[in-house]
C-alpha cells in the first residue's frame, strides 16, 4: 500500500491529528490481515486485497481502529469481513 495525499486528508478530516496519523501510517508495517466469509474463514490476505474487497475509506476506518486499539473489524456489503491485528505493534509497551 502507498500512502497517498488523500489518505492523509481523508484523517484528518475524521479529525485524527498529525501524531496519530503517523502511527495509523506505521501500523501498516505491524497489521495482520484476516478474511472471513460463507466460504472462507480467517484467510491471511494482504494490504491490496482488504482495500480491495473494503474499498479504502473503510480499510483507513479499519487500520486506525486497530492502529489505537489492537484489534478491528469492517464488514462490506457482500458479508466479508475483514479483521484487523496490530496487537505486535504494542509488544514490549
């Protein structure tokens, strides 16, 4: 995933500030990413393919949940959900 300009914006207009956009932009080195649906269950997917089945507004929404809290989930409307871990980027804190 390449950020881009508009990732940043789109941050801060959901009103996160600049220090907690940068650990949202370091979290991606940290995030695990799971696929679960009717036909699959906690799949490993990667960056492309969550802003793929999420789109990337609610990839974002995901990734600075996780970013924050360890753990999110989004949900698109076709019933996949995609869950997100940043729980190592907390190790040793």
């Amino acid at each position: 995933m390449r950020w881009s300009n508009e990732d940043t914006k789109l941050l801060q207009e959901w009103g996160y500030p600049q220090d907690d956009i940068d650990q949202i932009k370091r979290a991606r080195k940290f995030v695990m990413l799971e696929l679960s649906n009717k036909e699959v269950e906690d799949k490993k997917i990667s960056i492309d393919k969550a802003i793929e089945i999420l789109g990337r507004e609610d990839f974002l929404s995901g990734l600075s949940r996780a970013s924050f809290h360890w753990t999110s989930v989004r949900e698109n409307d076709k019933g996949d959900s995609v869950y997100f871990d940043c729980s190592n980027m907390f190790k040793g804190w």
